[in-house]
C-alpha cells in the first residue's frame, strides 16, 4: 500500500486546528445511549442502497482499487458495513474465494433481503447477510480480517459507537478502510481530518491513506484499538467539524 507522508502531514495539520478538534468537555457533549456522544456535524440521510450506477464505478475499477490497497486475499473475512444493494460485496465475494466470507451488513433490512436473493441467483456461498444496528453492526467476535465502509460513513447516526463496537470483531492485523469524497457530511462526503479525528477519538490509527483514481474520492485505512486500549464510553471526547 502506498504511504504518502505529504498527505498524513497536512491530515495531521488539519486534525488539530479548531475546525476538527475534540470538545475538551466530554460532560457537557450530547450523549447517546450507552454513554457515546453524539457526532458534532450533520449525518447525512439514507437516500439510497448504491452510491452511484455501476458503469463509472466500473470504469474507475473501484472495487479493485479497494481490494489493492487494503490487501484483500483469498481466504480472508471481509465486512462489507453498509452494503445497501451489494456492489461491492457482489465482487468482494470472488476476491476471498470459497475459502473466505464476506459479511454483508446493513441497517436496512430489505437492501439486503434484495442483496441476498441476488447472491443465491449468482450462487454466492460465502455471502453472510446481517442484518445490524445503527450503532453495532453486529459482526461475529474476532471473526473479521477487513471492515469497508464505502460512501456510507456521512450516514451513520452513532459513529463512535459504531466504531466501538466494530473493534472487538478485527482479528489481530485486521483493518478498516473508508472511501468517501472530500465534501461536508451534509453533502454526503466526510472531510479527510474529520474522519480520521472521529477515528482516532476511539482508539483507531490511520496507516494509510490514498486519493482514488476516477474522482471516486479517497481511501482512508485505519489500525483498531487493542481491547485494553478501547477509551470507555463516557471518556471519547466528540470531533468538531471544519467549518463549511
């Protein structure tokens, strides 16, 4: 995977000025429940199961893109967080092989009702369909060698929760990897420092990150917390947004 030290510096730069900095408060943030606090910008709504139609995603190979740079081999467990129609479970699935899984998850549960009939038409069998919380996504502990959230992370209501409660299911080694387009929340993007503060806020650590080819936006690659290393509910301070 490619390490541009350009590109972590001016994150690191963004990360701490005002407009993507932790409220130094954490009791007087709003709360959610479980003790989490509540995202400091906008969460963008649902509006479909698919980011965009298939052929310009196809065209800038996106789905390959997301495969190289997160190292993705047969034989590995994959969830696809947020996989709404399938569009990359669909190709995730031949990437592990028969040897491999791919968990597709959703909120949703008729996208993947629809994403599972589709894999049973293709007879897909290493495609486990979960249906997951809007603050858990419900994966099998220690079961998951790479978490993706593709043009989905603006939507999620409880993101440190979320974030949370996907730590314990990463095997030793395991990475998350976002793509999502430099653009406010409430435009349906999520700004790079953002990102990487409301990660970092639970224990994550960015190891990578990359613009990808075909104006598709960039892929962000994180390390989890350790499970001595997870900050409690009540201590992860809430990441302000960059002024629009």
């Amino acid at each position: 995977m490619r390490t541009t030290s350009a590109i972590f510096a001016a994150l690191a730069l963004a990360a701490c000025s005002p407009g993507a900095a932790r409220d130094a408060d954490p009791a007087a943030q709003a709360r959610a429940p479980g003790g989490f606090p509540k995202p400091d910008r906008p969460v963008a709504q649902i509006v479909a199961d698919t980011f965009s139609s298939g052929p310009d995603r196809d065209a800038a190979d996106e789905s390959g893109q997301l495969i190289r740079g997160l190292g993705i081999r047969p034989g590995m467990a994959v969830a696809d967080i947020g996989a709404g129609a399938g569009y990359h479970t669909l190709r995730l699935s031949p990437a592990v092989g028969a040897n491999g899984v791919v968990y597709a998850e959703d909120i949703v549960e008729h996208y993947v009702s629809g994403l599972r009939r589709e894999a049973e038409r293709r007879g897909l069998k290493n495609v486990r369909i979960i249906v997951g919380a809007p603050d858990d996504p419900k994966l099998p502990a220690g079961g998951v060698d790479r978490a993706v959230l593709v043009h989905m992370y603006h939507e999620v209501e409880n993101p440190y929760a979320l974030l949370w409660n996907l730590a314990p299911a990463l095997r030793t080694g395991g990475r998350v990897g976002v793509i999502d387009v430099d653009r406010p929340t409430q435009n349906h993007g999520t700004p790079p420092a953002l990102l990487e503060c409301e990660f970092e806020a639970v224990g994550y650590r960015m190891v990578d990150f990359q613009r990808l080819e075909g104006g598709l936006g960039y892929l962000a690659v994180f390390e989890p917390p350790a499970a001595n290393a997870r900050p409690k509910p009540h201590d992860i301070q809430a990441c302000r947004a960059p002024a629009a």
